[in-house]
C-alpha cells in the first residue's frame, strides 16, 4: 500500500452526500449482509464477470458435500438431484419472463448457444444466412460461424461504432436468406442493451428465428422474453446470478418450439427413457431434450442458492438499482475522471445499458493493476482500452461506487499506474 494513499470514503469528495442519502433509502441494503465480504477495504466492482460468493451457497454446497453425497450417496439422485436442473431452470425463468417448463440448467453457455444455433438452422432448412453483430462476445461469434460453417451457410457480421447496438444496420441485414439473428441482449464491453422485442419482430417479419444471449443481462436488467415473443435463449449464471466459477449455464425455448427442435447434441440426460439405455436416441419431449450430459450437482447446488437471492430480491428493485448506480458513476466520471483522461464509453441513454460502466484509458491495463492493487478496487479489463466497473446491484452499494471513483481518479492523479507492466495476465 502506498502510504500517501487514502482508501476513503470521502466525505468531502462531490457526490458523498448524495451516496450516503441512496444507501438509507436502499431496499435491497439488507442483502449485501447475505455474501461473503472478508476485506472490506477491497470494494468488488468484478459481478458481472464473477458474483460474490452467497452464506446461502456455501452452506448449501456443504451440505450437498456433506450429507448428500458423503452420507446419502447415490440415493441422492432420487432424494433431490435428478430433478434439479428443471428446478433451478424454472427459478430462473421469472428473471427472464419465461414459463417454469421453457428454462433448464445445462452445460456452458457456448454449448447451448451451439445447440439451439444449430436446431435453429436445420429448423430453417434452406436458408444460408446468419446474422449478429461485431458487439457479440467472441465466443458467440465463433460458435456462429461454426455452425454456419457446418450448415453451409455465412454468417454475417454487422458493423457498429463500438459502443451502440447498429440496430437499423441489423434489420437491414434481414430478408428470407436469414435463419437466425443471434445477439447479446447486453453488450459484454460497453454494456449496450438492445430492445429485444423490436429485433425479434424484425426477424419474425422475415422469417427468422431469434437467439439472445442473456448472460449480461440476465439479473441486471429487465428481461421479458415472453411480451418479445423470442425464440431462444441462453446465458450464465456465475456473474450477476451469482452462482459461483465456472456455474452451468441456462437455456430458453419457447414452449411451442420445444417438440419441433432437435438437440444437435444428444446424450442421455436428454432422452425420452435414459434408464431404459437403448442405442436409438428418442428425444424427451418438452424442455428437457435440450439436456446433453450429466448436471454438475455441487456447481448446481450453488446455483440454486445464488439464483435463489435474485429472485427472492425481485427484478423490479433490481434492475431500478442497476440504473441508479451506472448514472451515479456516470454522473461522477464525467466530474472526477473526464479530467484525467478517462473516457466514458457506454451508452448515455439509461434505457439502453446494463449494470456495468465501461471507461476507456490509454493506459487502462496498468491503472487495473494499480487499482487492484494500491486503490483496493477490483475491475477488469477488456482489450484495447477498457476498464469494466461491475456494478452488481446486490451486492454494491452507493457508497461503495463513490469510493471507487474516487480511489481511481487519485491513482491516476498520483501516477501511480507508471510502474506496473504493460504484459497482461493470463486473465484479465
């Protein structure tokens, strides 16, 4: 720690007062009580890449260790396992205005995202085109173009400015070649949130079906997957689900879609009869076709826990949270930080960004590690120039976005960036 560095708060700093007054009158105060916070002088601003860690999930993790699979041992399939993945998928689908019998708990996101891309494409058999954006995760676009690769078909990239959706671009890119229009409903880097009912309409007009990932989104911002009428969905549940590293993923299929797709990837836990273990493969019918392999029971009994908050909390008062704390920061970069240097690059409409601020620095990846490391804040950093400050509305109070602002603008005033290297870890 440098020792002319001061950790705060900072009472005198523009805006404490405002902080302070939003943090009494909080309704969601109470759950940051409810997480694992051992350092307290460390502010986490990384939930939407990792959520903290919930009381509820270790406690549950334990007892799945403990009781249920070091005492009840294979009988605990019956007792609670087989069936959890349906339950944890119908937690979820009120996050996402889903039915219960339209969300389950499978896999990764990358490998539901490649099986619905491909049911999708040989449900529109005949069509040679898929269509997103260069704001989609990269591992998004890969497994499109994977997909598109294996059905013949291109995939097409729409061009944006970097920051913003290019919706008009994107609806132009549609006519009666498309299958699929595949986005992420909130943009990983600057947090652009597109309106998912006007682009599933779009591609509707032409015949196409829609995929959203929902990983940034899902937990942060109002989603309503049934007034959109969407196709299909995916997302994580280890960032603002808070469901612990390397959690299984969720997958959406509208119920009417359900029997007409097909599981690309067939494997038993998405079979008619698993236990009758006969070589022809009879899909079951609903949402648990789209099931490959055996769930991961300990990393979905932490799920549950952390999910299990969310919606407990409600989306309502969550995603009103998220709105607030991105303009606070908003409001305080603008003063603190545009001064220094620092630019702000997401949206500046609030109805059109998640709950995560992206800033832009030409020095970002080494203010990061002086942050990390002398500010007590926790960020990340996304290639070229971004430093994402999660704003977790669960677990990030008002107070909490002031001091990291603050900690920010006196590293970079201070120079206390210059000696770190510009090399980047393996994990950024």
């Amino acid at each position: 720690m440098n020792a002319d560095f001061h950790l705060g708060p900072f009472p005198s700093a523009a805006g404490y007062d405002e902080a302070v007054a939003a943090d009494a009158a909080d309704p969601l105060g109470s759950f940051r009580d409810r997480f694992v916070d051992d350092d307290p002088s460390t502010i986490y601003l990384d939930g939407n890449s990792l959520g903290r860690l919930s009381h509820a999930a270790a406690d549950a993790v334990a007892t799945a260790v403990g009781h249920e699979w070091g005492s009840r041992l294979i009988r605990s399939w019956n007792e609670r396992w087989w069936s959890l993945a349906g339950e944890v998928g119908a937690c979820i689908a009120p996050l996402v205005g889903a039915a219960a019998d339209e969300v389950i708990v499978a896999d990764s996101t990358t490998v539901n995202l490649h099986k619905l891309a491909a049911a999708a494409m040989a449900h529109r058999a005949g069509r040679t085109r898929i269509v997103t954006d260069d704001l989609n995760f990269p591992s998004d676009v890969h497994v499109l173009r994977s997909v598109a690769n294996g059905a013949g078909a291109q995939l097409h990239v729409v061009r944006s400015d970097g920051v913003h959706g290019p919706v008009d671009e994107i609806v132009d890119a549609l006519d009666e070649d498309v299958a699929l229009l595949s986005l992420s409903a909130t943009v990983f880097k600057s947090g652009y949130t597109y309106d998912i009912e006007r682009l599933t309409d779009a591609a509707h007009a032409v015949g196409a079906l829609v995929l959203w990932d929902l990983s940034h989104a899902v937990g942060a911002v109002t989603v309503d997957l049934a007034t959109a009428n969407a196709d299909l969905a995916v997302g994580c549940t280890y960032k603002f689900l808070n469901g612990g590293p390397g959690s299984p993923a969720f997958l959406y299929v509208r119920r009417d879609l359900q029997d007409q797709l097909r599981n690309p990837i067939a494997g038993w836990w998405g079979d008619a009869e698993p236990f009758e273990f006969g070589l022809a493969h009879e899909p079951a019918p609903g949402i648990v076709r789209f099931q490959t392999g055996t769930a991961p029971v300990l990393s979905l009994v932490g799920a549950e826990a952390g999910i299990g908050l969310v919606a407990e909390a409600g989306m309502a008062a969550i995603a009103a949270k998220g709105r607030a704390l991105v303009a606070q920061v908003e409001t305080l970069a603008d003063a603190r930080l545009a001064p220094l240097g620092v630019r702000w690059v997401s949206p500046r409409d609030a109805d059109r960004r998640g709950a995560h601020a992206a800033l832009a620095h030409d020095d970002a990846w080494q203010i990061c590690q002086a942050l990390i490391d002398i500010g007590r804040v926790i960020p990340d950093f996304r290639a070229p120039d971004n430093i994402r400050l999660g704003l977790s509305p669960l677990t990030t109070s008002h107070l909490d976005a002031h001091t990291a602002v603050e900690r920010l603008a006196r590293v970079i005033e201070n120079g206390l960036a210059a000696d770190y290297p510009a090399d980047r870890a393996a994990v950024t």
